[in-house]
C-alpha cells in the first residue's frame, strides 16, 4: 500500500463533490432519517408534554448562576481533558518509553469507573472528614487551614479524572490512523519537532478531538451525581430540583429544554472547531507515527506522567474499593458476595452488548450513507442522533415510556386488545431502545471521526468503477473506519455497564443489573458493601478495553520492531 | 484480519449471555408473583417480604427506583401497569402521588388503628410505616449539650456561637429541603429564611451525604450537625467508638422533626384486597421486620424500636403534616436558594 499521506480539502473539490453530496441512495439516507427519528422520538415526547401543560413553571431562583456554572464546568473539564487526553495519546502513540504498552491500554481505564462511586471515594478520602486531612490536621494542629474540595475546582478534577479517556481514545486512534509520512514530511522540509507537531500533526487529529470534546461536555452536562457531591449547581441539579422538590415534572421538562440549548451549542462548537477542513489521507490506513524512544529519565517522567493520571483516575480509587471489600470480608457475617452476581453480571453484560452492536451498526450506516451523500436533510439527521447523548438519563428513560405509552394508546383505539401491552417495562425493550438513543452518540462520534479522514475519492472511484453500496460499506468504508467502530463498541459497552437511571426506571421485574445493585448500596451509603460489585463494574468494562487494545498493541509492537 | 477476531470475541460473549438469561432478559416464562411492588424504598425489603410471604403465602417481587422516576412509569403505563403496591421514602412524595390519582383511596379499620392520623392520608391513599428523626448530632468533646436551645433547636443553630462548627446536608438532598418546609410551616417564610440565613452567616459547611458529615463530626472538623438518626445508630453499629452524640431537637418546643416511608394500593391494581392486606400487616405484625434492620422508628405505637435506636431515649416528635411538605418543599428550595444555602 502506497504510504503517501495527502492532504486533500474536501471544500474545493468541486464537481466531484457536488456529485457526492447531491441525491444520495434512498435506502440509506432514509436508515440515517430513521436513527434521527428514534432518537429525537422520546425528547421531543417529553418536551411537547412538558410543553402541553404550560404553567406558571417555577424556575429555579438561581438560574443565573447555574448557567454561569454550568459554562465554568463545561470549559474546565473540557480544557483539562483535552490537555490530560491529548497529551497522553501525543506521548503514547509518538514514543517509546518503560511500560508503555500496558500504560497505553490501562489509561483508558478510568473510563470504566462510574462518576458517582470516583465522586464519593474522593470525597471520603481527601474531604474534611478523611485520612489526608486528618493526617494533615494532626501534622499541622487542629485549626490549620485546608483547601475546601467540596468546590467547582473539585468536580472538575474528579470529572476530567473520568473523562479523559474519551479525548485520549479518540486521540489515539487518530494519532494512530494517521500516516507518518506527513509528519516526516514536515520534518525534512524543516520544521522542529514541536512545529511539525503543532502546524501537521494537530490539525490532522483536530477532528477526532473535537469529536471527543463534544462527548466530553455532553457527559459533564447531564452528571448529576458528582456535581452533587461537590455542591456544584449545574442546570441539569435545577432540572432535578424543580423535578424532585418541587413535584413539578412538567416544569422540569421546560427547564431540560435550557439543557438542549448548551448540548446544541456544544454540538455546533464541535463543528465549528473541526471548521471546513477535512483532512483526507488518500492512502487510507496509515502505519502511525514512528516512536521516538525517550531514553533515560526522559522516559521514566513519561512512565511517571501517565501513571499519576491514571493512579489518580483509577488505582487509588480501585485501591480504596478493594481496602473496603477486604474490611467488609473481614468483619462480615454476611457472604460477601450476593448470590445474583453471576445474574446480574450477566444482564449487564448481555444488555450492553447488544447496545454496542447496534449503536455501531447504526453509527457505521449513518457514516457510510452521508458518504453516499443526501444533501443537507441527511446531514442534519445525521447531526440530530448525537442529541441523546446531552439529555439526561432519566428524561431520555421516561421520553421512552410516554412515547411506547402513546403507541399503546393509538393501538388501543386502532382496535388492538391490550395494545402495547407492558413491552417497554416488561422486557428490556426500552432500556435497550433508551441505550441506543442515549449511547448512538458516542458511537456516531467515534465513527465519524474516522470516516472524516477517509478521502471522498476513494468512496468516489469505488462508486464509479461500479462498486454497489453495500460492497463500498463491506469492502472499502467498513476496513478504514474498523478502528473508529472498535472504539465505538468499547465506548457503548464501558458506558452502557456503568449506565444507571435509564436501566433503574425502564427495568422488567427481576432484572437487575450491577450498576443497579452497586448504586442500591451505595444510595444507603453501604460503600463497603457496594465496593466489591463496584469492583465488578470496573472488572467488566477492562474486557472490551482489553480486546480493543491487544489488537492495536500487535500493531504498534510491530511499528516498533520496524523502527528498531 | 482483525476484525472478525473482535466479532468473534464479541459473539462468543454473547452467545452465552443470552443463552444464560434468555427468558430473563425477554422477561417471559416466569409467573408473576401475587403482588408486585413498586419501592423508592430499599432497606432490606427481602427479610420483611419473605417473612409475610411465610405467614400468609401470598408471594410478592418488588423492583427498587428513586421516587419520582418510578411514579412517572406508573403513570405512564396507566392500566397496563403490573404494580399493586407503590412504596416510597418521605411524606412529600406521598403526598404528590395521592394528588397525581396514581393510588386508591383505602378504608381499613386496622392501619387506622395502627397508623397515628398525621402519619396517614386523610383517605387512606397512603399510610406511613417507617419512621426517621432528622435531628442534632455533635461531637461530645467538644460541645456540652446544654449549649443548644432545647425549646427551638434547629433555630438556635444560628446562634453566633455556632459560627464555623456546623456542618450540615447540601440544598439537593430532600432531608434539607423538608426539613426547612417544616420550619416555614411552623414559623413562616419570613422566619424560616431568617434561620436559614442564621446558618450560612456560622459558616455552615454543606456535606452531600450524611456518612460523611457524621466523620467529619467524628473527626473533629466540626461541632455538630443534623442527620438522620438511623445513619449515627448504623455508623455506631459499625464503629461504637464513634465520637458522636444524639441529642433530640425541640424537646421543650414543637419536637423533633421526622420523616416517613409509606406505601399506598395502585389505583390500577389487579390485586387490591392482598395489597391492603400487606400493607396491614407490614403496620401491625411486619412492623419491626419491616424498620428494625435500618434502625427506624416503627410508626405503629404498640411496636418497641429496636435496641440501638431505643439507646437514644424517647422523644416527642413534630406533628407530621404531609400536605405542608409536599407543598412547601418548593418554597423551601427557594429560600435555601436565597439564603445562599446550596
């Protein structure tokens, strides 16, 4: 395969791009029309019942600072995620250095820890209450002065701990599909390393991390658990105040409505920052930038830099859960472990697996149909499936159960016995039909991101030299975008074990996932108790993460061994 | 080809997944049980189950959620709904449910008796059955009980002398927010944000959850603070070297503040006459089966509270008034939110 990396800007290709964009394939613009229609199906249901009842609608009194926090912890997490993930893609892709090739697969960990149960194991460790202040009160006397954590600064720590890992996968696969020859380019025309870096190697990536921000942002939106522990008032805390205090759900929908604006502002930042350049690599699949070995200490402050992020993010964290589990089999009279564990494991495996393979699949077909181009209505739909992912959970949940209740109703009065029946409660149904909704986001993102650096001319010749649609998906668009799809499934699935509101409202009796078990014990403030089934979580999430990376390490090994 | 190898992975996790839950996951093959249950409240519910299931031999599958996602399901799957039983935790919620008709009116002479009347709707939608005290915790070392104001202790924490030892729960929780609807049901508005404001001018340092304020009493980092009583007889369970007291708020006044968890028969159920049959026995029989393993007050008098909780000493309780927590708990998230309280 030719190695030649070019840049193509898919603005000025003119007729041909014309050509691409213009009818498209009826089949597959509607399959994207179709996605949009299933996401967009349970928000708007729950905006236009929100909307149908307009009453006085008690907002929030400080709804004004709400916002401004909200902006605050939104640009925070999204400027420090991007450093932490960006960087640390940048060092493990480009370098060689000790440990890498575990540290390159073990720093997407942190993603598998669900941000309630990091939230709280933060706040008993370094709150007023835990071990380093106490040790630091003892050190220092009982009225020395400690930083509050229970802050703005706080949740941002605690969320970009947890969200980098989306910057830096996304960032590392494109790091990865990215060809070396244009970096080396740069470097025999001249440029330092840091210019080739910042002017080449950037841009190229530049739409993968926009990708990544957006998800990033829309998950820092619709946190409602850490932003609680860390007294951070958020308008997704006012939607559940004025929900849950005020009794008022119809007034919360109206509010959820000031949510959708931010997640439209992201999602329209998100392209305005990818901007109208497209970077194509006419040779496809790029080999990765050669490592650079960095010898000495050099490479140990490499080790170090990634092993404090992901101590922080997941060893002291996972160290603290299996302290409490090791205490609670200590002292415990009770079996440690519920007898339902294999159950619930098994539900939780069963039920995100399923998301990821459809959310994947979808986000593979609404990538390949906007090649087959549709016009700016397949564009839009395309945009529109992304939305899920800045509602939240649990309003996405019950988008579900008055869109299925409304089904119920038209096929009651159609003259169906029973109509619906209980399908969205009595099976998993609606939490699978919620996943997708919620979760085609991230898949879409991951998948997009790779099919922006296929070049049209490839979809182009292909389609000219008589290629069908589908053999253009199979045989072209599915082996270059294959990584951006594994990265989606493993996203889906991580993100889909640790779901909690969606399966906690939507589930049929008898179903219990993990997340559903961890968070009854922790709600009682039971953390010894939910330490080990937290455990759990985290040991289920590291399969796909492991799959994901055991493939792409044979890969790198291999660059490296071609380096040496 | 990498590719399949990862479908390969995937389909051989699958395949067994689905194999093992099968039905499970399709939610088919399985009789329902007599009674099903829709619960906010999740304190070992097994033990108090399997014991009416034992005694009666009316079985019964409950499935656990937070409040006001579980009342929209109810909702929203009307007359399909398969719930009999709707449980949940605080009189607000209660409250809200009666008024949004999701729960039928019930006349039993047995949970009139059992049930005091201001801890039951006037129709019979719903009946308390738990009972929680939300009131002063502190640290003996460092604060002599006879410093509070026994006749309006909540209020007196706002006393200057308090400044910068308090600690207390954050504006989200719902045990802050009615706690401050009984405060303006008691005193007004006007009174309510007075105190209010009285606790963020002593620096009053906002926990979100109620183990962790009562280590920080216990640590020292503060004087005291307000919790729920079961969380202090849980935590000395674990730890009865723990370095916190209770002491009962508002004695010589109104009483001390409590909270309810309750349950009331589905209007959309296809079982009624066993549903008020467990609810009559979960507040006669069941009672101590139902609270004693999370240390809560039983609500039926002719039940003793269990050892732990009985070590904390009688006390008078504030008259309930669900209607005013329901109501008001609005307006208390506005005055929090005024008071700068978050």
């Amino acid at each position: 395969m030719s190695e030649t990396a070019v840049l193509v800007d898919a603005g000025v290709s003119g007729p041909r791009r014309r050509l691409l964009t213009g009818n498209g394939r009826p089949m597959w613009s509607a399959a994207v029309l179709l996605a949009a229609a299933l996401v967009v199906t349970p928000v708007a249901a729950v905006v236009i019942d929100g909307l149908g009842s307009l009453n006085s609608g008690s907002l929030p009194q400080d709804i004004g600072p709400m916002i401004v926090t909200t902006v605050l912890l939104m640009g925070g997490v999204g400027l420090s995620t991007l450093l932490i993930g960006g960087g640390l893609a940048w060092l493990v892709t480009a370098h060689d250095f000790p440990l890498r090739n575990l540290l390159s697969w073990a720093l997407v960990l942190p993603l598998a820890m669900p941000a309630y149960i990091l939230g709280f194991v933060f706040l008993s460790t370094f709150d007023v209450g835990g071990p380093v202040q106490g040790m630091l009160r003892t050190v220092l006397g009982p009225g020395a002065w400690l930083p509050d954590v229970r802050t703005l600064a706080g949740a941002v720590v605690v969320m970009s701990l947890t969200l980098y890992p989306y910057v830096y996968l996304l960032a590392r696969s494109a790091l990865v599909e990215q060809s070396a020859t244009t970096y080396d380019a740069a470097r025999t025309l001249g440029a330092g390393r840091s210019r080739a870096l910042w002017r080449v190697v950037v841009p190229m990536a530049r739409p993968s991390l926009a990708a990544a921000l957006a998800l990033v942002m829309m998950e820092t939106l619709t946190d409602f658990a850490t932003v609680q522990y860390f007294n951070v008032q958020t308008v997704s805390v006012g939607v559940y105040l004025v929900w849950k205090g005020s009794f008022d759900f119809h007034a919360a929908t109206q509010l959820s409505v000031l949510v959708l604006v931010f997640a439209v502002a992201v999602l329209a930042g998100e392209r305005l920052l990818r901007g109208r350049s497209r970077f194509h690599q006419k040779a496809g699949r790029g080999e990765g930038l050669k490592s650079r070995r960095l010898t000495g200490w050099r490479g140990w402050a490499a080790a170090l830099a990634c092993l404090s992020v992901l101590g922080a993010g997941f060893i002291l964290p996972v160290a603290q859960l299996a302290g409490w589990a090791v205490g609670e089999a200590a002292g415990g009279s009770e079996p440690l472990l519920d007898p339902r564990f294999v159950e619930y494991l098994v539900n939780s495996v069963t039920v995100a697996s399923l998301a990821a393979l459809v959310c994947a699949a979808l986000a593979l077909t609404i990538g390949h149909a906007q090649r087959l181009g549709g016009g700016p209505l397949v564009a839009v739909a395309a945009q529109a499936t992304t939305f899920g992912y800045a509602v939240p959970g649990a309003v996405i949940g019950i988008g579900v159960l008055i869109a299925f209740a409304r089904v119920d109703e038209w096929l009651e009065l159609a003259g169906v016995p029973g109509g619906t029946g209980l399908l969205v409660t009595g099976s998993v149904a609606g939490i699978l039909c919620a996943y997708v909704v919620r979760f085609i986001a991230p898949a879409h993102q991951a998948v997009d991101a790779s099919f922006a650096k296929i070049s049209p001319a490839l979809t182009f010749s292909a389609l000219s030299l008589g290629s069908t649609p589908r053999r253009l998906l199979t045989r072209v668009h599915l082996p270059l975008a294959r990584r951006g799809a594994a990265v989606a499934l493993v996203l889906v699935a991580i993100d889909a074990v640790k779901e909690l509101p969606i399966v906690l409202l939507l589930r049929p009796f008898g179903f219990t996932t993990i997340s559903v078990w961890v968070y009854e014990l922790a709600r009682e403030n039971f953390w010894e108790k939910a330490a080990l089934p937290a455990l759990g979580i985290v040991a289920v999430a590291v399969i796909p993460v492991y799959f994901l990376f055991r493939r792409s390490a044979g890969l790198k090994a291999g660059a490296v061994t071609h380096d040496q | 080809m990498p590719r399949p190898k990862l479908l390969a992975a995937c389909t051989a996790i699958m395949v067994p997944a689905l194999a093992l839950s099968g039905c499970g996951v399709l939610g088919i093959g399985k009789a329902p049980a007599d009674l099903q249950i829709y619960t906010a409240r999740h304190y070992d519910l097994e033990g108090a189950f399997g014991q009416f299931t034992e005694e009666t031999g009316i079985s019964v599958e409950f499935i656990t959620g937070d409040d006001a996602e579980l009342l929209e399901r109810l909702k929203a799957e009307g007359s399909d709904t398969p719930a009999d039983v709707f449980m949940t935790v605080d009189a607000g919620n209660l409250w809200n449910a009666a008024r949004q008709d999701v729960l039928a009116p019930t006349s039993s002479a047995a949970l009139d008796e059992a049930v005091p009347e201001d801890l039951r709707d006037p129709e019979g939608q719903w009946y308390g059955l738990a009972m929680r005290a939300r009131t002063l915790t502190y640290n003996p070392d460092n604060v002599d009980p006879a410093e509070f104001d026994a006749e309006e202790s909540y209020a007196g924490l706002a006393d200057p002398k308090w400044n910068g030892r308090l600690c207390m729960r954050d504006a989200t929780s719902s045990y802050t927010q009615s706690l401050v609807a009984s405060l303006i049901d008691l005193h007004g508005r006007d009174r309510a944000l007075e105190i209010v404001e009285g606790w963020m001018a002593n620096n009053v340092d906002i926990m979100s959850n109620d183990v962790l304020l009562l280590e920080a009493i216990d640590a020292g980092a503060c004087d005291v603070g307000i919790n729920n009583h079961y969380y202090l007889a849980r935590t000395l369970e674990e730890n009865p070297d723990l370095s916190v007291d209770l002491y009962w708020a508002s004695q010589e006044g109104a009483g001390t503040h409590v909270n309810i968890s309750g349950a009331g028969i589905v209007a959309d159920s296809d079982n009624a006459a066993q549903a008020q049959q467990l609810i009559e026995w979960l507040a006669t029989t069941g009672q101590n089966a139902f609270v004693d393993a999370n240390h809560e007050f039983p609500v039926n008098p002719a039940a003793e509270p269990e050892p732990v909780i009985a070590e904390f000493g009688e006390f008078e309780r504030m008259p309930l008034n669900a209607e005013a927590y329901g109501d008001l708990n609005a307006e208390a998230i506005d005055v929090l939110a005024e008071a700068g309280y978050k």
